[in-house]
C-alpha cells in the first residue's frame, strides 16, 4: 500500500503527538493502531473515539498569521502555538 504525502504527513504528527504524551488511554492505543494500520482499521467506535481526540487538539490554522497547518507542521503549532514561519517571529 502506498501512502499519499499528507496521509504520511498525518502518521508522523500521530507519531509525534504519541511520543509527547497528547494522547492518553483509549485514544493512545487507537492512535498506535492507525500509525500501524491505518485509520480503515478502526471501527465504528474506535473511529469516534479517536476524532474526538484529534479535534481537541488539531489547530486548522496558524494562531499567529491564520495560515492554514498543514499535518507536516501541526506538531509544531500544538506544542508552541506558531506555525514554523511565525515561530522566529513569536521567540523575540
């Protein structure tokens, strides 16, 4: 199975938001589930459970400059609160 950029893009903030401590019971383990085999993997339930994780923490846009966050930098911006051109902006 070959993975689309943004699909590959959402399995590393998935990654990364499971290192970092972002999710915590149920979720963690669904979120371990989809990083190993994929979000078709998941059942109703589990489907449910994990969107309402993800929506308390995904941000659509840039806090800063309202610039839309693509899944390659939503780690970033969930941990600091910029998107990665807003970043330098803010440390000052």
């Amino acid at each position: 199975m070959r993975l689309e950029k943004s699909e590959l893009e959402f399995i590393g903030f998935l990654r990364e938001l499971t290192k970092t401590g972002r999710f915590e019971g149920a979720g963690l383990g669904i979120a371990k589930q989809v990083i190993l085999s994929g979000q078709s993997s998941l059942n109703d339930r589990q489907r449910n459970l994990f969107n309402a994780a993800l929506d308390k923490i995904i941000v659509d846009k840039c806090p800063v400059c309202q610039r839309e966050v693509p899944w390659a930098e939503m780690a970033l911006v969930v941990q600091t609160g910029a998107c990665a051109e807003c970043k330098p902006k803010t440390a000052n």
